[in-house]
C-alpha cells in the first residue's frame, strides 16, 4: 500500500483548508447539470452510489464491475462486447447481450426510481450497442481528486506551496484505501493498476511540498517506509536522501542511497539514474543543498563547478531526465477515461511534473492485447496502460483499507 504524508498542518498551527475531496459524498452539492439531483459515486476503495444522501443497494458484484467500468469511461459510450470481455473477460457468458442488459435496467431503476418505464433515461443511456454513463467529474470522487490534484499544482505554480500543501493532503485522506476493491475483470485489474499509480505519483507530489516547507524531520520515516514498499522507484529515493541530508544525518542518507543501488543492481541489474547519483555525489562533497545542479564543465557561461541555485523544494525540473533515465518504477498510462468522459475535462493526464500540468510518476502509455484465446464472436480487448514487468516489489494486499503502519497519515 501507499503512505500518505503528513501534513505541514503538523508543523504549523494552520487548519487544514476544506476540500471537496475531504467531504463524504452525502454531502457535496448537487452538481449544476440538468440531472437529476443528489447522484454521486465512489471508486477510490469500494465501489458505492448515493442519491440524495441514501446509499443505493448496488447488487452483485458484476452489476457493481459494470457500473465502475461506465464511471471510469463516464461521458464516452462504451461498446456492449467491451463490457463483457472488460468484465468477464476469456469465461465463457450465455447470453451476454441480455445479462448486460439487466443490469444496465437495474441500474437505471436505481439512479432514476421516478422515471417512466417506457421514457428515456438522463443518466444511463443507449446508444446503438453502447451505453454511456453521463456524470460529471464532480458526481465521483475520482474526479474531485484529480480536480484537487489540479489545483494543487496550480496554487504551487503561482506561489502558494503551504496551501497546494494542505490541498494534497486533504485530497489524500479522502482516498480510504485500494481503489475497485470488491470488482474483478481484466479491464478493471489495469485500472485499479493505474489508479494505484495515479494515488502514488500524487503522494511524491506532497512529498516534495511538504519538504519544501521544512517538513524533512516527519517525512523520513515515512519516506523509510514508502521506499521499502516501492523500491524500484527513484524518485522516493531521492526525496528519502534530501530529507535525511537536511535533518544533519549525511551518513544516513549515503546508506539510504547504497540500499537503492543494491537493491537496483541485485534485482535488475542497473544503476541508479543521473539524479541519485547527482545527490550522492552532493552529500559527498558536502554542499549546502543536494539539489543543486552543477553546470556541465565547458558551459559558455559558467566556470566548471559553478553551482547553479535551486529553490528548497524537489521540484519536477530538479528531478527532470536531461540525461537518459533509467526510472525503473512501473509505468502505468494515464490518459483519463475516454475521448470525452473526465479525461476531456483535464484529468488523468500522462506524466508531466508540477510545472506543466502532469499528475506526476505516471509515463506514458502501453499497449498489450488481453488473453490469447478470447471467445469466439468477440473481439480481443485491448488493455491500455498495461505496465513492464519487474520483479515483484514487497507490499501489501491489495484489499480493504490501508494498512494501520501505512495509513491516511495526512489527516
């Protein structure tokens, strides 16, 4: 599982600012489109809908598979054949087309319970062998996470770290533990992958911030713990040696580099990439700040050593690959969920940092066929965002809630 950080709003007396993200479905207003009032839902942990503050008695757990494969494409039309091979993948369904069908009608009973029979739905709708979901990112908490994920990064880009700070953290603890859980499918199993991912780059993000403002003393042992639970990825590393390296523990941080380099070179065979190894060779020469960038000797400008001064924070640009990387995290895509749904609205976007817009830790996407023997009559499903194989990091199951050593730290 995934540690979140604690909170600046432990080192200073500022409250914590209220989010959308922090606040429980029941309670966040109705959204401001022509559906109908009170629907909201949840993916970030169990699948669960609510109308008017009332949970709705979602059913089995292929209706509740369905309706998470509608919300993380909500908007876009999702084809009939993508549903079953998405939810029940090589099993073989006797009449699929029908069972599909009955759930979509169950739901639809559910999210509009005065509807007409024979009137046309405003929320689950037909179209041709599709069904689209039609919900605003606000309606799910996936999409108030990215939204506040969003606008962290702008209140830092324009100078505000101690509120994109607090920002982070009440987005964080709103994410109760493993998203999907409770749903299966081959499509779904990518997600919930991806999601993983998407929760993790946003925990490096508040990691950054909250060592920006000074936070190096709490964040080491979660740090600590963060990169036993994630070892291959750098980024957790480098965050680990600054924090250590301004808490006056140099030694601790030159271990703390030794056990990223053992564990890369017994486990994959490579080195650490060119930022470790720039921050080691910081802490050996003993300067003030680790993530100062040298100037390549040769430069027009600069005498050879020249250090070139970086604000406190371990910024995107300070982290950037201006020499052939070797991140050896898990890439995952992101490319939100559909031509239309959240991703239209700016969210789920791939890797980029806090300076262009990118959610962080997630590259770019990849794309493997699903089962080498699908049903006869349907298509093979394409899986996107499906990750390189390394071998297996340690960590948690990946059910329930976050583990008690691990959890929501940021409240």
């Amino acid at each position: 599982m995934t540690t979140a950080l604690p909170s600046s709003t432990a080192l200073s007396s500022s409250p914590t600012l209220p989010s959308s993200a922090s606040l429980p479905s029941s309670a966040l207003p109705a959204p401001a489109t022509g559906l109908p009032a009170g629907l909201s839902f949840e993916v970030l942990g169990e699948v669960r809908g609510w109308r008017d503050g009332v949970e709705l008695p979602l059913g089995a757990p292929r209706q509740r598979a369905l309706l998470a494969v509608l919300l993380l494409r909500a908007g876009s039309p999702v084809g009939r054949d993508h549903l079953l091979d998405g939810i029940w993948g090589d099993a073989a369904v006797l009449d699929g087309a029908n069972l599909v069908q009955a759930y979509v009608s169950k739901l639809r009973r559910l999210f509009e319970p005065g509807r007409a029979p024979r009137a046309a739905s405003e929320v689950l709708t037909r179209i041709g062998a599709s069904y689209r979901l039609s919900v605003s990112p606000q309606q799910c908490d996936l999409g108030r996470f990215q939204h506040s994920a969003a606008h962290a990064r702008a209140l830092r880009a324009s100078g505000q770290p101690g509120v994109a700070e607090r920002t982070l953290a009440a987005a964080l603890d709103s994410w109760p533990g493993p998203a999907l859980t409770g749903v299966s499918g081959p499509l779904l199993d990518v997600e919930r992958a991806r999601l993983a991912e998407l929760r993790l780059a946003v925990v490096e993000e508040h990691a950054e911030l909250a060592l920006e403002l000074g936070g190096h003393a709490r964040l080491v042992p979660h740090l600590t713990v963060l990169t036993a639970e994630h070892p291959y990825r750098e980024r957790l590393w480098a965050l680990l040696m600054v924090a250590l390296y301004r808490g006056s523990r140099q030694a601790d941080a030159l271990a703390a580099y030794q056990r990223a380099r053992h564990t890369l070179m017994e486990n994959l065979g490579l080195l650490p990439g060119p930022e470790l190894r720039r921050i080691e060779e910081a802490i050996l020469a003993g300067r003030p700040d680790p993530l100062a960038r040298r100037t390549p000797s040769g430069a027009a400008d600069a005498a050879p050593g020249h250090d070139e001064p970086y604000h406190d924070g371990l910024s995107h640009d300070e982290l950037s690959h201006d020499e052939p990387s070797q991140d050896t995290s898990a890439q995952h895509g992101a490319a939100g969920f559909g031509a239309s749904g959240f991703g239209a609205a700016g969210f789920g976007a791939a890797r980029g940092g806090p300076r262009d817009g990118g959610v962080g830790g997630v590259g770019g996407l990849s794309v493997g066929a699903h089962a080498a023997n699908p049903v006869p009559g349907r298509p093979r499903l394409t899986l996107v965002g499906a990750a390189r194989t390394f071998p297996a990091a340690p960590s948690a199951s990946g059910h329930g809630s976050w583990p008690e050593g691990a959890a929501r730290l940021a409240r």
